[in-house]
C-alpha cells in the first residue's frame, strides 16, 4: 500500500549501505585565503574574501586568487577585482603626482615666479588627472599658491605706496596756498610721513618675491617716488627761503606767489596782484594792433567747426569720442581764442561744460556697474547653505561676471580699486570650482579604469564561454556588460573616444557565436515563414500541422533570442497567414450563420425606429417604438411557436382543431418546504437524519446504489418537480440581439432623463404659481406625476386660489418628516417636539400618508425665500413616491 517505502522494518533483507560521499580535495589557494575556496555558499566565501583583503595581500596573491574565483563566484571576486583596481589607480597616480610634483619644486625653486605660470600649472595638473588633494601635490599646492598670494599681494601694496605719494603730494600742494607759517607748522609731520613712505617703499623692492612682480609695477613705484621726492624738495627750499626773507628783508622772496604776497605786505610792497593788475591796465590803454578780416573768419569758422563735432559727439553721447573732441576744441582755442567774440566764447565754455559732465557720468555710471558686479562676486560665498551654487553653475557665473566687467571697462576709464575687490572675490568663489574640477578629474580617472577593467572582464568572459550552447545565458550576460558600460560613469570625450573602439572589438568577440547562432536560426524562421504562408493560402486549413508548425516556431524563439524588435516583426510575418487563414474561416462561419432572417430584420427595423424616437427627445414617440420593437419580438416568438405545415399540404380547418382533445395543463409547481430532520418516505420527521455516506463513493445514505443514475426520483424525474423550460422561440442574430439591446438601454436612459426633465420644471410651476398666488400657472395632474391625486391637486389649487392664511411651520416640519429630509438648524427642537407629539397620536395619520394635505396647508400660507426652498426640497422626493 505504500510504495514509497524501500523495505519493511520487520524484512530480514540486509540493508544496502549507500555509497560513500565523494571527497574534494582543497584548493591550494584556499588555505591563503581562509577557507573561501570550500565555503558551501557564496555569501560565506564573500566574507572569508572581505577578511583576507583586510590582511593587505599583494598584487600577486590578488591577481592569482581572482583568476580562480572569477571562475567561481564572479560576486565574491568583485571585492578582489576592485582592490586590484585601485591599486592600478594608485600606481597610475603616483606616477603622475611624482611628475607634477617636480614641476611645482622647479617653479618654487625658481629666483623669478610668473603668476600665469603657477596658475597654468594647477590648472594642467588638474586637467591631466593629478591627485591634488592628497600629498606632496596638496602641500605643493598651497605653497605655489602661498607664493602667488605673496605676489599679488606685493603688487597691491605697490598700488597702494602710488596712492599714498599722489596724497602726500596734493598735501604739500596744498600748504602752498596757505601761509608760510602753516607750512612750517606741519612740516615735522610730512617729513616723518614722507620717511615712512620711502621705509615703505624700500621693504617692497628688499622683499624676495620683489623680482616676481609683474614688469608693469616696479616702474609704478620709481615714478611716484622721483615725484615725491622732487615736490617734497622744492616745498623744502621754498619752505626756507621763506623763513630766511622773513628773517632778512633783504632777502630774496620764496616762489611759492601767496608766501610771497604774505611777505611783500609785511614789507610794505605792493602784492603781486596789485602789479599785475597796473600792468595789464598800461597794456589796455595801449593801442591794440589791428587784426585782418580774413584772419577772423577764419578763426571763427575753425572754431565753430571744432565746437559742432564736440556738440554732436556730447549729443550723442559718446564719452570717449566727446572727451578728444573737447581736447581738439581746446588746441583750437589756444591759436584762434584770441580772435573770437564773446558770444562764441561763451558757446565755447557750455560745451566744454558739458563734455566734462558727460564724461563724467559715464564714469561714475561704469563705477556703479562695476559695484554692482563686485557685490554680486562677493555674494557667491555668502549664500545660504541649501542655495550655494555647484561647480558647475559657479563656473558658469564667474565667467558670466568677468564678461560683464569687461564690457563696462569698455565704455569708461578703468577702475583699479574696484578691480582688486572683484577679481580677489572671483578668486575666492574660484576655489569652489577648483574642488569640483579636481572631483571630476578624480571620478573620470576611477571610470576610466572601470571601463578598461570591464574590457578585460569581456575579453575573458569571451574566452570562457565560447563554447557554449546557452544562447539565451550569452544574451543575457551581453546586456548586462552593456547596461554596466553604460552606467560605468562620465569620461571626458578624448578618453571615451580612445576607450569606445576597444569597447566595441571586445564586444564584437563575445557576441560572435550569439550572432552566427541567430543568423542560422533566422534563416529556419524564414523557411517557417514560408511554410506558414503555403498553410494559409492552402483551400482546407490543417488544424495539426498549424499546431506543429507553431511549437517547432516556439522551440526556436527560446533556443535563440532575437533583437525583440526584429523577433516581433518575423513572428508577425509568421502569424499573419495563419490569422488570415482562420478569420476565412470564421468569416465563413459566420456569413452562413448571421444572415438575417424576417424576424432578424423586424427587429433591427424597430431597433433603429426606437434609435430614431431617442433622439427626439418625446416620450410618447419613444414609449411607442419601445411597445413596437416589444411587439417584433413577440411576434416571431408567436409564429415560432406554430407548428410549420408541411410542403403541399394546407394548413387543417378550425373545427378540426376543435375535434382534438385540450391539452393537459402543466401542473403546478410543488413548493419546496424547509423541515428539520429526515424528510424521506417512510422516516420519522422528528428522528435526525442517518450521519455519513456509505463506504463507496456512490452509495446513498438509505443504502440503495444510485451510482449509475437508475433510481430516478419519485417527483417525475431527475431533477424533480421542475417545470420545463419555456420556449423562447428562435435565437436572435448576434447583430439583431445587440441592436434592440442597446436600442432600449439608450431608451430607458432617455426616458428617465426626461422624467427627471419634467419633474423639475414641473416643480419651478408649481413654485411660481405659489409666489404669484396664481393658480393658473399650476402644472397638470400629469406633469406632476401619478403621485399626486386629483383631490390633492384641488386642494392646492384652492389653497392657491385664496388669500394667504395660517401658520405653516408644522406643516413644512410634518413634509419633511414625511421626505426624511434635513431640517434647517433654527426648526431642529421644534422638529423634535413635534416628533414626541406625533408619539401620543398613535391614531393620528403619519406624515407620509398626510404630506398631500400638508402640503395644500404651505400653500394657503404666504410665500417666503426660506420656506419656498424647504417646499422645493421636500416635493423633489415626495412627487417621485
């Protein structure tokens, strides 16, 4: 009985020992690596690898212990290949750190640094993938960089000891005009001041970087300093030889015109003005010489040629071009000023008032720009935390803003202050896209070695498999190296371009078995192609020869795959006979089934008649077509059910047919009684019925074998008393049968549609006629529905037709009672006192049965807004009862 057991427990038979569990023998590796050679799963022998790469094995062991197991377990060897990845990486950079490292010491140990040259020495070591942010090449970073801050900052200091000596020079201008005793009081101060610049300025050129300054700078510093040194002598000199004719009036008097004046008046003399002024008087009264008519004008005529060119170029705003033309008008005044009136004079001087306000506006406008920019280049740095800017897009910024700086030097005079500020701000926010370059760098070197390392892995893959038959594996496997290559990160498009071709020949070798496998599968498909297209075109379709032209296709597509899109346009081609075949056939079929018959006919004529009365929109019509489509098919019903007369003989006379005997009547059904306990003939209804069947599959409760259906049942058959099915008469063609379908679906809809129509405006009527207390805008019996009697509606056309009288609160509460309808918030308790009320009427009528009086009782009462809006809600329910 139970053949699953080998042997009985209780058999003298010997027992058969199994064969001994053959044994393995280690890999010689596998005492190197902990055991991950004979770990049973490859979750164990991924982590016995993890542990050994944790030892720091050399490349050797690594490049041996991923030989075997990529053979083995491809995802335990990942963590070996990536170690051994990461040492080719970082073999690869060290070279290149150890390159650019001896640039940085030669640029360092140079006597002379050029700013463009470190800058280009940073920025190429980037761009060839050096490691800058791990030593020595980020320590040699910051030392160029520390060199180059130094430079600049040399530079800046020379702008500023220029500044300085234009000040100390306008200071000293300055005393000049005031007494000589001011000037001999701060005279201790400008010589320790003009000590101290001079200290300055000799620190700058005694610094060491002072030869790395540009060659612009040094010529700055010598040229300030020789005008410094020749005002503050001459100031000296003057100095002294005014306290000298102060102390002597014997002595000579300083140069300097107002110490001059000072001293003549304390002399006594007349000051320089008054003698200047006594001979330009004595000149005056001279006869001045006479001057040609021609020389005039023509030195007006050059004059008012030089002020149109200055009045168009201000006009139009030119500020450059305007400034040499006022410099042009000024030579021109300076040979024919002398021969001009005083009214062109005065043109004259507007125009050049006007030339310097333009040229001065632009550049106070180019300096608004340009602070603009500087505290736009200032705010890169100063952003909030979840708004700072990518590298990227500060890239792009930055390259945006120096753009703008240089079209607003363009249009005006520069601005060196202004341009240290922006240049050091973009040089700070520049730091930002140096990190995110040398980030890129870094990611393009590590994907770069992926892709090579993902090369090699195809080339062995390639070799491994190239015997294999599994098509559908190499498929598989192909995808997967492609979607890993193309998710393999971003390289620059001088190494995709290196790395594409050697990409593409490794795939090449690996997928030619896979491409020879699916040229000769492509050419059996066509052969059943063809053979499916013979099956078609055939005059008798083959149901089995289909059926094994089909599964020799199956077999095919899941022996070798097909690009999906080509697989998908052979299957077509392949199916599209046999489908064509097939609907020949079913058409067939159903020509010789679905021509319509008389009554098919009738009825698709009264289907469209129905259609027709639908889109009317009028009741009767559609009530009408719906009783006639009704009629078709209960006429042919009716005809089916006659007995058709034979072929030449007449049908038989009415008294013939009353000679026949009636016809029996079908006896009533028997009702089917629900009684507790054993119902059977000849047991007892209160005993409980016997529990179980028999032992058989078959035999009955009472014993009697009923397996073979010969016991039939006492009520006239198997299965009872069941009457016999009607006859329906013949089956409708399936067009007939969904034409009058949908020809009374879309009927009912309609009607009820315009139903619902009526109703409402039978109900607006009705409303009308209460606020105009006019009983002739009353709707009609028929419009408001069989729900509202004809004495029902004489009482509201009374209550319409007199004077508004009574209270109908309890009224409106009684019909929304009757409606189940809500009550407004304010009538809530009177509702529910009315309610407790209605509860000790046990005689009274319920509101339902009472709302067509309730309602006469609102309508006698005078119309308001908030009880017309009750009405309207509870007659929407109560005229559709």
């Amino acid at each position: 009985m139970f053949p699953f057991l080998s042997r009985s427990k209780m058999s003298d038979a010997p027992e058969v020992n199994p064969a001994p569990a053959k044994t393995h023998e280690p890999h010689p590796l596998d005492a190197l690596t902990g055991g991950a050679f004979s770990a049973a799963t490859s979750g164990e022998r991924a982590s016995r690898i993890r542990d050994w790469l944790a030892t720091q094995p050399a490349p050797e062991q690594l490049q041996e212990v991923f030989k075997e197991l990529s053979a083995r377990d491809k995802g335990a060897a990942r963590a070996v290949r990536e170690r051994l990845d990461e040492i080719r990486r970082a073999k690869g950079q060290e070279a290149i750190a150890a390159e650019w490292a001896e640039k940085a010491q030669a640029l360092l140990a140079a006597p002379k640094l050029n700013i463009a040259d470190a800058l280009a020495w940073q920025r190429d070591a980037a761009k060839a993938g050096a490691p800058l942010s791990r030593e020595p090449l980020s320590l040699l970073k910051v030392q160029v960089a520390d060199r180059v801050k130094v430079i600049e900052d040399l530079q800046h200091r020379v702008q500023v000891q220029r500044e300085a000596a234009v000040l100390l020079a306008q200071r000293i201008e300055v005393l000049s005009t005031k007494p000589w005793r001011d000037a001999q009081a701060a005279l201790d101060t400008l010589r320790a001041d003009v000590g101290r610049w001079q200290e300055q300025a000799q620190e700058l050129t005694g610094d060491a970087s002072w030869a790395s300054v540009e060659a612009r700078f040094p010529p700055l510093l010598d040229a300030s300093r020789t005008q410094l040194l020749v005002v503050w002598d001459a100031f000296q000199a003057a100095l002294a030889q005014a306290v000298a004719a102060a102390d002597d009036a014997n002595a000579p008097l300083p140069p300097v015109p107002v110490w001059a004046d000072e001293l003549r008046a304390a002399r006594g003399l007349p000051t320089e003005a008054a003698a200047t002024a006594a001979a330009t008087a004595k000149t005056a009264r001279a006869a001045k010489p006479k001057v040609a008519p021609e020389v005039i004008e023509k030195a007006v005529q050059t004059v008012r040629e030089a002020l149109a060119t200055l009045e168009k170029e201000t006009a139009e705003g030119h500020g450059k071009a305007s400034a040499g033309a006022a410099a042009a008008l000024r030579a021109v005044l300076k040979v024919h000023g002398k021969h001009i009136d005083n009214a062109l004079e005065q043109q004259v001087h507007t125009a050049l008032v006007a030339a310097g306000e333009l040229e001065g506006w632009q550049r106070w406008s180019a300096d608004q720009v340009r602070e603009d920019l500087v505290a736009k280049a200032e705010a890169l740095l100063n952003r909030p935390e979840g708004q700072a800017l990518g590298g990227r897009k500060m890239q792009e910024t930055l390259r945006s803003l120096r753009e703008q700086w240089k079209q607003a030097d363009q249009g005006g005079a520069p601005n060196h202050a202004l341009w240290k500020k922006f240049d050091e701000a973009c040089n700070a926010a520049h730091k930002v896209v140096e990190a995110w370059l040398d980030k890129i760098r870094t990611e393009a070197a590590e994907h770069k070695a992926q892709r090579l390392a993902l090369i090699e892995e195809v080339k062995a893959w390639a070799q491994e498999h190239a015997a294999s038959g599994d098509w559908k594996a190499i498929n598989r496997a192909l995808h997967q190296f492609g979607d890993r290559w193309r998710e393999g990160g971003h390289v620059g498009e001088k190494i995709f371009a290196e790395l594409q071709p050697l990409w593409k020949q490794a795939l090449a070798l690996a997928a030619a078995p896979l491409e020879t496998a699916q040229k000769d599968s492509l050419a059996r498909r066509h052969v059943m192609i063809d053979e499916a297209t013979a099956l078609g075109a055939a005059p008798a379709l083959r149901i089995d020869a289909v059926k094994a032209l089909q599964q020799r296709w199956q077999t095919e597509a899941q022996a070798v795959p097909l690009d999906r899109k080509h697989e998908q346009k052979l299957w077509d081609a392949f199916r599209k006979p046999i489908d064509e075949a097939f609907n020949r056939k079913t058409a067939d079929r159903e020509r010789a089934t679905t021509e319509l018959s008389a009554r098919d006919r009738a009825v698709l004529d009264a289907s469209k008649a129905l259609e027709a009365a639908n889109a009317s929109g009028d009741a009767q019509q559609i009530r009408a077509a719906m009783q006639a489509l009704e009629a078709a098919l209960t006429a042919q019903k009716n005809e089916s059910n006659q007995p058709p007369a034979l072929a030449g003989q007449a049908p038989e006379a009415p008294e013939n047919v009353a000679s026949e005997a009636p016809t029996a009547p079908k006896p009533a059904a028997r009702p089917v009684v629900a009684v507790r306990g054993d119902d059977r003939p000849g047991m007892k209804k209160d005993a409980p019925a016997a529990p179980g069947r028999g032992a058989r599959p078959g035999d009955r409760r009472d014993g009697r074998d009923n397996r073979f259906g010969s016991e039939r049942n006492d009520r006239g058959g198997r299965f009872g008393d069941r009457p016999a099915r009607e006859d329906r008469g013949p089956r409708l063609g399936d067009t007939a049968f969904r034409a009058q379908r949908e020809a009374m679906e879309h009927a009912q809809l309609a009607l009820k549609k315009l139903a619902a129509q009526a109703h409402g405006e039978a109900l607006t009527q009705l409303l009308t006629a209460w606020e105009k207390r006019d009983a002739a805008l009353m709707p009609s019996a028929q419009e408001l529905g069989a729900g509202v009697t004809a004495s029902v509606r004489g009482a509201w056309t009374q209550a319409l037709s007199s004077a508004p009288q009574g209270d109908a609160s309890e009224a409106l509460l009684r019909l929304e009672m009757a409606a189940e309808a809500p009550t407004p918030a304010e009538h809530i308790a009177a509702r529910r006192m009315l309610q407790l009320q209605l509860l000790t009427r046990r005689n009274d009528p319920a509101p339902a049965q009472t709302w067509g009086q309730d309602a006469a009782r609102v309508l006698a009462s005078s119309s308001d807004a908030a009880s017309a809006r009750r009405l309207q809600n509870v007659l929407k329910t109560l005229l559709r009862k």
